[in-house]
C-alpha cells in the first residue's frame, strides 16, 4: 500500500512540476534561422579529444572550404570536464586534455571566424560519467558566457530524482537566457517525453531518436520516428535527427550521399564536416511523401523562391526503377528538375512531370525543382496521420468468433498520441510492426520509470471486457533481457483508473524475436481509455503494440461494465489456461517449471543416477567387504 501512495504522490509530483515547467515560457531568441551547420567532436573521437584535435579541426575548416560552404560551428561533445567542482561550483575541466583551459581554445576557434560550441548534461553525470550541469545551470552558464561559447549541446544522461525533463531543461535555458550571450541551446533528450511537444519553444535544436550509429540500419530506424515529428521543426527551433555518420569509414558512397540528402532535405542540424552544400532560407523541412518499407521513400519540401527539394530513396539491397510523378505527388508544375549530384537536368515543361530514376542499392537521386509553380500545397496535404505506420491505427483485421465478426483494433507503442515518459523512447526497428517501438519501459533509471501512456484507446464494441494481446520485443540495444535470475520481464498495467495489476512475460532472451502475451481488461467507457505500462522495481520488456479484441459478447458487455464498477472487482484479469499465449504465467511455481523445465530435468537426472550409485553400492556392500578382505 505505501509504493501506491508512494506512487501516486510521485505521479501527482510530476505532473504540477509539468505544468510548471510549460507555463510562462519566455520566447528564446529566434538568430537560428536556418539549422546550424558545423562539426562536433563525439562520433569520430568520442572522448579522445584534447586541444591540439580543436586547433587542426579549426585549421582544417578554414582551409579546405568548410567555413566558406557554411559550417561554422565547432562543437566540442562530452568528455572535456573533469568529475570535479571547485568549492564555488565552478566545473573543472579535464587537466589532461584542455591543460590551458576552454578559453584560449574558444578563443583560438573565434580567430578563424568559426563558432564554438561545448557540452553538458541535464544532470549529475554527463553520458560518458563526467561532471554536469543539475543545479549548477547558472555557474556553468556564467563560464560558458566567459569562455565565449556559441552553442550548447544539453544531453539528458544520469539524473535520478524523478523531475521531469521539460523542467531541468528549462533551468538551463533561462540560465543562458540570463548570460545576455546568444547561444544556440541544443535539447539532446533523444525523444523522450514526448520531446517534440515542449521542446520547441525550450531550444534551437531538439533531438528525436537515440544515437546514430555507424551503420545504414541506424539511418533507416531514425527515419522511422524523425519522418512522424519533422513538421514540428522550422526556424528556431530544428528537428535533429542526430549528427552525421559520414566520411567514418562504414557507409558506402551511396549510403552517405542518401544520408546526407535526406538529411539537408529534412532541414536537419547539419553536423560534422563533410559534403560543400548550403541549407536553404526558407528553413521549411522536407516530409516523408512515400513510404514503402524496405524498399523505398520520396522525400519533398518546398524551398525559397518557388523551388522544390525531392529526394528518392532505394532501401533495396539491389537496383531498382523509382517513378515520381511531380505534378500529382509533389504538387509542383512546369520548370526544371536538376538533380543535385549528377547535375542532369530535366525539362519539366516540354517533357512529362513523371521522373524515373533507377538507383543502386541504398542510394538516392536528389532533385531540385525551379522556375516552374506549385499547384497545391505540401504541408497541408501530408501530415503524420496518412502515415499508418506510426500513428496509432485500426486494423481492418477480423476474428471469426461466436459466429460474429470481431473487430480487432491494433495501436502501435510509438503512436504519436501516445505518451512516453522517463527514460522510455521511441525507436525504429527492421523487425517491428510499424517500424518501430517504445523502449526503456520499466525502472531502467530508478525512480523514473519509463512509462507508456496509450490515451486513447476506443472501446470498438462499446464498454466491456477485451483480451489485450501484448506484442513484446524481448531485449532492447542495452542487450537487456529482462531479470537475469527469473528470465521474466515485469510490467504493472494500470487501465483508466483502476487498480495497478503486474504481468511476468517470458523473456527468450532473443533480441530478434517479438513475442505475445494476453491479459483480459475491463474498458468502462467508449472512447479515450488510457492504459498505462511501466515497472517501479524492475525493467520491463520494449513494446511493439497492443491488440484489443472484443472478450465477451456483445449483450453481456452492460453487464460486465456494471459488475465491475459496483463491485470495485479490478479492471485487469487473468485470462484462461490457454488464451494467454503463456499458460503457465500465473503462479510462481508454475513460472518456474516452466522457464526452468531443462535445469530441472536434469536436476532431476543427475538426482536419480547419484541415487541409483548409492543403492548399488549399498547392495553389493557384502561383495566390496569381501574383496577387501582377500
Ligand atoms: C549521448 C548523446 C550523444 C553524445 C553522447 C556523449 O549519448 O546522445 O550524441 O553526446 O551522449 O556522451
């Protein structure tokens, strides 16, 4: 009873300091017009950097052209500090690395006519374990001020009090606000709580997705989540996919020009040194048009001056013929269409408005549309909600059950009407329904556990009891596998306001494997149910989507709405022996026969033949006193 009030109290905690944290937001200086382009230390060097790699990037910049194409930010990421403060709470920074300290180096960047941009985290700990910002906004603020800094990227590692990121972030907003120094404030939360919706006005940047990693699937899983929220992001405040991964030795000459295109066509946070191209004033991000999974995309957006950008993708691992057809998809008419890697060009006027394009494996076209006119408008015509894949949706699924038709609806976990609180995060995924997922559910960073909140689910045959079906993926990328002793993942279900009730799911210790489980809920109204999934104590498995079907007839589901609020019964219950899809889940013991039914055996053999030695030893015992005696 105490973890409950102790949990409502939490709850009740976290959404006043909520609310307090998006009231009375003060506008933050709008001087990122376009998304900042430049370099960061993190993905080639991760926390091998020291002074002499900033002075030869800053050389290097200048000197090969950088600067000139626009990339002006040189960015240092974490690892600079050391893990102490001085006695005023001024950090101390890494002796090794930076022995003259942060200024002369800023200083040395600002003589090349480039910006300097540094890092920190909303809490105790930066991500690589160095000392961070959490109460002490204001003093490195001051320092940041003093050293002359031009950008701050505030990543979201090691706190554990249980405030909401919205509020910690915004402790260092005003904190810089204060400094009367126009820095650009970077909101590294990786999409969690719902990043987009609070950090807009919080800062310049934020980012949508957990890190890039040097590989092609990482560009592809990004994509997946980045492509439902690039619309919220526009001058000011940019939607950041994460920084570049290329020139880093793993992506082929195709992979990095896609990820590069699409990048510059989302109106992405250019970062890393790399391809000469500037970003376009207009600042409007390119939107996922067309979406084939595995197989292709079109990207387009508009640009300044009547212009388009379009990008066609090939995500097959062979060639293939990709056919735009510019007036119908694109809404764009008459002009020309350069594309911006060949410069071929294509005469829109005289010619079809149909493009095909053949491309290799992984590799993209990138066109540029001019001096024709747009005859109907992109933003309005493609929002997030086309796109079935993400946002939470009815499947056209039916069940043959009692003679009736039962409709089975399906809400994918990374639905943007859901809500994903604490460490939880969306993230793509190659083998997941809708291309995604939500992980980190459960108490990954006590006691901010990791919560997702579905808010509206429908009853679709009206109030009454429907079987859940949980569809679980079995470890996310920390290679977790739920609790190492029991092999089971733990998950409190809470449903409306009902009591808490807590599942075991089998963990097959697969990360490539999605498995099932089924419960039975009680939804006591017809629209906008909220069910809640998360795990004070222990880690809870990543979740694909859920699956509600209809449980009992029709004509009963007045009466089993009715039963359950008078008699205050739960609104979670334990399905019969075989519907669960793990019969044995129920009880303790049986859960342990059944995750450990092969240790057991053999237990159970090695018990027997040990048995078996001694009763022959004991019977022959006459036989053994015989041959000891000759
Ligand atoms: C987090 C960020 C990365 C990088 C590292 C540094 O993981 O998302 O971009 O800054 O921290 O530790």
């Amino acid at each position: 009873m105490f973890y409950l009030y102790y949990t409502i109290f939490l709850l009740l905690l976290y959404n006043v300091l909520l609310l307090y944290a998006k009231a009375d937001e003060p506008i933050i200086p709008s001087f990122a017009t376009t998304p900042p382009m430049g370099w960061n230390t993190w993905n080639k060097y991760g926390c091998a950097i020291d002074h002499h790699l900033i002075q030869q990037t800053a050389d290097a910049m200048v000197s090969e052209g950088y600067l000139a194409a626009g990339y002006n930010y040189l960015n240092l990421d974490d690892c600079w500090q050391s893990n102490n403060r001085t006695d005023n709470g001024t950090i101390v920074i890494d002796p090794l690395a930076f022995p003259f300290g942060i200024k002369p180096v800023a200083d040395y960047v600002h003589s090349k006519g480039l910006k300097f941009g540094i890092y920190s985290s909303a809490g105790r700990k930066t991500c690589a374990g160095r000392m961070a910002s959490l109460e002490y906004e204001k003093n490195d603020a001051k320092s940041y001020s003093d050293w002359g800094v031009d950008y701050l990227k505030y990543d979201n590692c090691n706190y554990d009090e249980g405030v909401p990121a919205p509020l910690r972030f915004r402790h260092m907003r005003d904190a810089l606000l204060q400094t009367g120094r126009d820095i650009f404030f970077s909101v590294c939360t990786w999409g969690v709580e719902n990043t987009w919706e609070w950090a807009p006005e919080m800062g310049h940047s934020f980012r949508t997705h957990d890190d890039i990693y040097n590989d092609w699937q990482s560009i592809v899983d990004i994509l997946q989540v980045h492509s439902q929220v690039v619309h919220l992001g526009g001058p000011g405040h940019w939607a950041d996919p994460d920084m570049l991964e290329i020139g880093n030795g793993v992506l082929s000459i195709d992979e990095s020009i896609t990820h590069f295109s699409i990048w510059s066509a989302m109106k992405a946070p250019l970062i890393l040194g790399n391809s000469l191209t500037n970003q376009d004033p207009l600042g409007k991000p390119a939107l996922r048009i067309r979406h084939i999974k595995e197989d292709q995309d079109v990207w387009g957006g508009p640009l300044s001056n009547n212009s388009m950008v379009v990008v066609i993708v090939n995500y097959k691992p062979y060639p293939q013929n990709i056919t735009v057809d510019i007036s119908t998809e694109l809404g764009y008419a008459d002009g020309y269409a350069r594309e911006l890697w060949t410069q071929d060009e294509i005469n829109l006027v005289n010619s079809s408005s149909i493009i095909t394009q053949t491309l290799r494996p992984h590799a993209c076209a990138m066109y540029k549309l001019t001096h024709g006119y747009l005859i109907h408008n992109l933003t309005t015509s493609i929002t997030p909600s086309n796109n079935p894949s993400v946002t939470t949706t009815m499947t056209s699924n039916t069940n043959k059950q009692q003679g009736t038709e039962i409709p089975t609806i399906r809400y994918e976990a990374e639905g943007l009407n859901n809500l994903v609180q604490g460490l939880a995060r969306r993230k793509g995924c190659a083998l997941c329904s809708g291309g995604a997922y939500v992980m980190a559910i459960g108490n990954v960073n006590r006691p901010q556990t990791g919560t997702l909140i579905y808010r509206n689910i429908t009853a679709s045959l009206g109030p009454g009891e429907y079987t859940m079906r949980i569809n679980y993926l079995d470890c996310f990328s920390w290679s977790t596998c739920g609790d190492f002793f029991t092999r089971r993942w733990h998950l409190r279900i809470r449903v409306n306001n009902g009591e808490p009730y807590w599942i075991s799911l089998k963990s097959k210790r697969n990360p490539t494997i999605t498995s099932d489980y089924s419960i039975g809920i009680v939804l006591d109204k017809q629209e906008n149910n909220e069910i809640i999934f998360d795990d004070p104590n222990a880690y809870g498995p990543s979740i694909d989507y859920i699956e509600l079907t209809p449980h009992t007839p029709l004509n009963q589901h007045q009466y089993v709405v009715q039963r359950y609020q008078q008699e205050g019964s739960s609104n979670v219950f334990e399905l019969s022996f075989w519907e669960s899809g793990d019969p044995l889940a129920t009880t303790r013991l049986t859960r342990v026969l059944a995750d450990f039914f092969w240790e057991l055996l053999f237990i159970v053999i090695c018990c027997a033949l040990i048995l078996r030695t001694l009763l022959l030893l004991y019977k022959h015992r006459h036989r053994l006193s015989y041959y000891k005696k000759l």
